[in-house]
C-alpha cells in the first residue's frame, strides 16, 4: 500500500486532467500522428519479412499447443505483443523522463493537489490510449493479410490493451531508476532480449529446460501467450494464469513508480 504522503486520496478527476494535459501536449506537436504510427513500423516490417517471407520457405504447418497453425499465424500475435510493448515503453520512457528530470513538468504539477499516485496512474492510462491506436492498426492489417478472423481480432484487442497497461507500468517504474539519457541503453538492450526470446519465434517448449524457466517469467511471454491463444481460437481457464501476471505486474510497478515519483520530485 502507498502511504498517505505519496497516495492522499486518489482522484481519477485530478488524473483525467493530467490525461488531457498530455493529449493537448502531443495535438500541439508537428507530427503526432507520425509518432503513433512509428511504432508500427518495425513489428509490421518483422511480421512481413519472418512472418511471410520466412514463413513461406516452411512447408509444413507448426505444431502450438495441440494445433497445427501456418508459421505467419503464429509470429503475428507476437508481433501485435510486441507492437503493445513499443506502444507502451515509447510513451512512458524517454517522454515521462524528459518531464520528470529536464523540464521538470511533474514538479510543477504536485505542487497542486494532484498526488504521484495519479501522475503515474495518467501516465498509464495516456499509453493505454496510444496503444490501442497502435494495436487496432496492427490487428486490422492481421486481418487483411488473413492471419486471424475478424472475431478474434475483437476479442484480441483489450487482451492487447491489457498488454500495453502492463508495459506502461513496467516502463514507467524504469523510467524513475534512469540517472540520465545514457541509461536507456540498458532499457533498449532489455526491450530487445525480450523480444527476441519470450516465444516470438519459435515455441518455448523448444527452448533447453533452463532458459524455457527464465523466459516463462517474463511479461512479453505472457503477452505473446495470451494474444496468441485468443487469436489461434483457443480461449479458456489457462489464459487467466496470463491476465493474472499482466495485472500484477501492473500493480506492483505503478506502486513502486509513484513512490520513486514522490521520491525524486522531493528530493
């Protein structure tokens, strides 16, 4: 639980306007719509070239928990996982830390009874938005290219908000670790480990015992797991064990962000 000093009385009122003021902050901006689509890019370029290209070099149907799914059905859901990731960490990292340390944004708004409880619960809640965009983008050209069919992509959709609030929470806890700019490498580096081993290409059950354990606690495994599942037509019971971890680690990380928040602006 926050304490009293850093949680008072939480308001989601006081936490919409920090909200609007972010949403106002990216409309005066020359190129916000070019931002939002940015994030697209890379997992859509991934999912056309492994997906597809790789894809059609494999002539058999892989086998995923009891399916045999074409190799491009399988990468998407982990492409729009790791498009919910993007979403999220290019909201909450380098923008939040910009307005905490150097222009000292969130200074000037705890001096009113705004608490960082709510700085940091906003700043989730603005990602979430994003991410949707980014995520709807992304399920609409699933289902273009015949990835997934349209009903799934429904149900797919808040599965991948969920994704990106989980993120958002993670990114924004890094992100008041950050001593500087140079910081952010290791954040990058981490970004990229996690996408290149949390199943996105390959089954886990393929990966040696050990390191099969190690990526199995990490969040985009659970991302890609639960997308995946939705978007092959395979819900039930086993996907809670995923929103469970999503929701937790998005408890655990806003907690520790508004402590180090509360922690930084009055130091």
């Amino acid at each position: 639980m926050l304490t009293h000093a850093v949680a008072g009385r939480f308001s989601a009122h006081r936490s919409a306007a920090v909200v609007r003021r972010n949403a106002r902050a990216m409309q005066t901006g020359p190129s916000a719509w070019l931002l939002v689509l940015a994030g697209l890019v890379e997992p859509l370029f991934y999912l056309l070239s492994i997906g597809l290209g790789v894809g059609s070099l494999i002539a058999k149907d892989i086998a995923y928990q009891g399916h045999r799914i074409p190799y491009a059905d399988f990468v998407a859901p982990a492409m729009l996982a790791t498009s919910a990731m993007t979403a999220a960490f290019s909201t909450v990292t380098f923008a939040f830390f910009a307005k905490l340390r150097q222009s000292k944004v969130y200074e000037a708004v705890l001096v009113t009874p705004v608490t960082p409880a709510e700085v940091a619960v906003a700043e989730v809640v603005w990602s979430a938005l994003r991410g949707a965009v980014y995520c709807g983008l992304f399920l609409v050209t699933m289902v273009l290219l015949g990835t997934v069919t349209p009903g799934w992509a429904l149900l797919a959709l808040p599965a991948s908000v969920l994704a990106v609030i989980a993120f958002a929470a993670l990114g924004l806890a890094a992100s008041t670790l950050m001593r500087g700019w140079h910081d952010f490498d290791a954040l990058t580096t981490a970004q990229m480990a996690l996408f290149l081993f949390s199943g996105t290409f390959s089954p886990v059950q393929d990966y040696p015992g050990a390191a099969q354990i190690l990526v199995e606690l990490t969040p985009l495994y659970h991302a890609v797991e639960l997308l995946r599942r939705i978007c092959v037509g395979d819900p039930g019971p086993h996907l809670l064990w995923h929103v469970g971890y999503l929701l937790a680690i998005t408890g655990l990380c806003l907690t520790f962000a508004a402590r180090r928040i509360h922690a930084l602006v009055h130091d």
